[in-house]
C-alpha cells in the first residue's frame, strides 16, 4: 500500500504543480493582452492629438499666408502711389518751368492758379501713405501667429516621438508574447535577456524624450524657429548609421550564435575594407584585438558617449582610432573586416547601457539609428 501513497502522492503534486504553471502562464498571457490593449488605447489618443495639432498648424499657416498677401497688397497700393506721386511731381516740375518762364510773381506765393480759379495745387508737400502705418501692424500679428506655431511645432515634435515610443514598446510586448509561446523554442534564459533589453530600450527612450523637453523649451524661449532640420534631428536618437550596408542579422535571440543563444546587437553585410563611421561623437575608451571581456571580437572600437550609452564596432581589419582619443559623428574609426570570430566580413555593432555589456546591458540597436527590420 505504501508504494500506491507515494505514488498518489507525486501523481497530486505533479497535477497542482501543472495546474500553477499554466494558472502563471494564464495570468501573464492575461497581463500581456491588458498591456497590449492600454497601449492601443495610448496610440490611438495620441495619434488623434497628433491630427488635432496638424489641423492647427495648417491654420496658422493659411492665417499667415493671408496676412502676407495683406501686405504684399498694400505695397502694391504704395508702389501705385509712388508712381503716381512722381507723375505728379513730373506735372509740377514742368507747370513751374512754365511759370517761371511766363509769370514769376506767383512763384513767390507758393500758390498757383489755373485759368478758371478752380483748384490749387501746393508744391513740393510730401504725401502721407495709410498703408504704409497699416504694414507694421499686420507684421506684429505675423510675428504673433508665429510664435503659437512655434508652440504648435513643438508639441507635435514631443507627441510624434510619444508616438514612435509606444510604437516600439507594442513591438516589444509583441515579441515577448512571441518568444513566451512554448513552440517558440525560446529559453527561460533568452526569454529574460529579451525583456530586460527591452526594458533597457524604454528607458533609454524615456531618457531620450526628457532631453527632447528641453530642447524644445529653449527652442521655444529664444527667437529661433524651429526648422525642418531641427525637427528631424528631435526625432532621432542622435545616432548615425556606422555603415549603409543591409542588415544581415538582427538583435535578439538567434539559434547556434553562442553558448546562450543571443545577439547582441546587430551585423551589417559589409565588404573588406569598408569604412566605419562612429554613430555618435564620444570618447574611445577600447581600441585592441580580442584581450579579456573582448574575446571573439577580433579587432574592436568602444565608444562611450555623453547620453550613458556605448557603441561596439567589431571584427574590424584596421583600427583608426586610439583609447582616449575625441571622436565626432561620422569620423571614419576603422574598416571593416573579418578578424575574431567571424564566418566572414562584416561589422557587427551594439549598443550598451554599460562599459562591460552583455545580456541585460545591451539593447537593439536598429530603432535607435532608424532602420525598420523586413
């Protein structure tokens, strides 16, 4: 009889211990569809205030287009009146030559009468334009409709980058629902590396957009607009493309790539010797072959920038660059090559949240430099 208690025994543990598992799994799909839903809901808001902001901008726009077709009118109107007045003056230049040729005692009156005694005309009276005290006055509301645009532009800016954050957080909660499945293959492990990378990215975007609120205040406060290129640069993290060459391996878990199965950032298909370029101005704190914590990296460049993020440029065939040396963007590193462990030449790229790296101290790399993965 004992064995049959032991057994009952494991047999209702292992069903109470079934049962919580797919009760925790049940709760955290459960969760996950709650997060994806309030994130619908954000979107949606978002992209409605974005529409309301657009209309604005659209109406202060026409508001000032008429406003400068007001103007461009009335100096019409004084053009007009220029031409009329010099006419005039032509008409009185030639009227006194005649007078002072025929009848100089009037001259000396400043007054000048036609043969029927039925108008005046007073010589050399300098004419006062109404349009001309009107100009200012329109070019202040012009002024003033820019500035509420200024104001506008700048909210849009700030609603267009919530927009992309809650873009990528609903890719990233998608991918996690993903990766949890259990036919997804995804380890315990990997699963967390994936989330935690995740996490790393929001915040580094939440960062992001409290430096976008500050430069949108100054912006605002000074007699600067805020033009197409400043606009374009808000948007961005700031990084450039090390290279322009494809993408030929994402970030994220990979099958067969290292001991756990993750990627650390991403590979560009790049030829021998292409050059690379730093993604942001910072200062080389690694430039070497492989050494320790670097192995399997052959040749590599460590950036550390001012925004608390690190970029990595490995497998390179040429350093260019020496540790404690300034870079800017776009300043040409390296090259690219084959060097460490490799299949073939490439460049692979990260970005860290710390010095050291790895999993839980990277984050995909592609929404930070704009690339959109097929």
């Amino acid at each position: 009889m004992k064995p049959k208690k032991q057994y009952l025994i494991y047999f209702v543990g292992l069903t109470l211990s079934i049962g919580f598992c797919f009760h925790s799994s049940h709760v955290q799909a459960t969760e996950n569809e709650q997060k994806l839903t309030e994130i619908h809901t954000q979107f949606a808001e978002i992209e409605e205030h974005i529409t309301q902001l657009n209309d604005s901008l659209l109406q202060a726009d026409a508001t000032i287009s008429t406003f400068n077709e007001q103007i461009k009118g009335l100096e019409m109107k004084i053009a007009e009146r220029k031409v009329t007045e010099q006419q005039q003056k032509v008409q009185n230049d030639k009227l006194t030559e005649f007078l002072q040729q025929n009848v100089p005692s009037l001259i000396d009156k400043k007054v000048i009468f036609d043969e029927n005694k039925l108008q005046k005309v007073e010589l050399e009276k300098p004419l006062v334009f109404l349009e001309v005290k009107e100009i200012p006055i329109i070019e202040a509301q012009i002024k003033e409709v820019a500035e509420q645009k200024k104001l506008i532009v700048a909210e849009l800016l700030q609603q267009q980058f919530n927009l992309k954050r809650q873009n990528l957080a609903k890719e990233l909660l998608v991918e996690e629902i993903a990766d949890s499945k259990p036919e997804s293959g995804v380890i315990p492990e990997q699963l967390e590396a994936v989330k935690t990378a995740h996490q790393q990215q929001i915040l580094l975007w939440d960062k992001r957009n409290e430096d976008l609120t500050k430069q949108l205040i100054k912006a605002v406060s000074s007699n600067d607009m805020i033009t197409e290129d400043t606009q374009q640069t808000a948007l961005q993290f700031g990084f450039k493309l090390p290279v322009t060459d494809p993408v030929s391996s994402k970030f994220g878990v990979r099958t067969g790539y290292d001991s756990n199965g993750f990627h650390k950032g991403i590979d560009f298909a790049s030829a021998i010797g292409t050059k690379i370029h730093a993604a942001m101005a910072g200062e080389v704190v690694i430039a070497q072959e492989d050494g320790a914590s670097f192995e399997g990296y052959g040749k590599v460049v460590l950036l550390r920038h001012t925004n608390g993020t690190w970029t990595l440029y490995a497998h390179q065939s040429e350093l260019l660059v020496k540790v404690g040396e300034q870079v800017e963007i776009g300043q040409v590193i390296g090259k690219v090559g084959a060097t460490g462990q490799s299949d073939g030449a490439h460049l692979h790229f990260e970005v860290r949240t710390t010095l050291m790296g790895g999993m839980g101290a990277v984050v995909d790399p592609a929404p930070l430099l704009g690339i959109e993965y097929e």
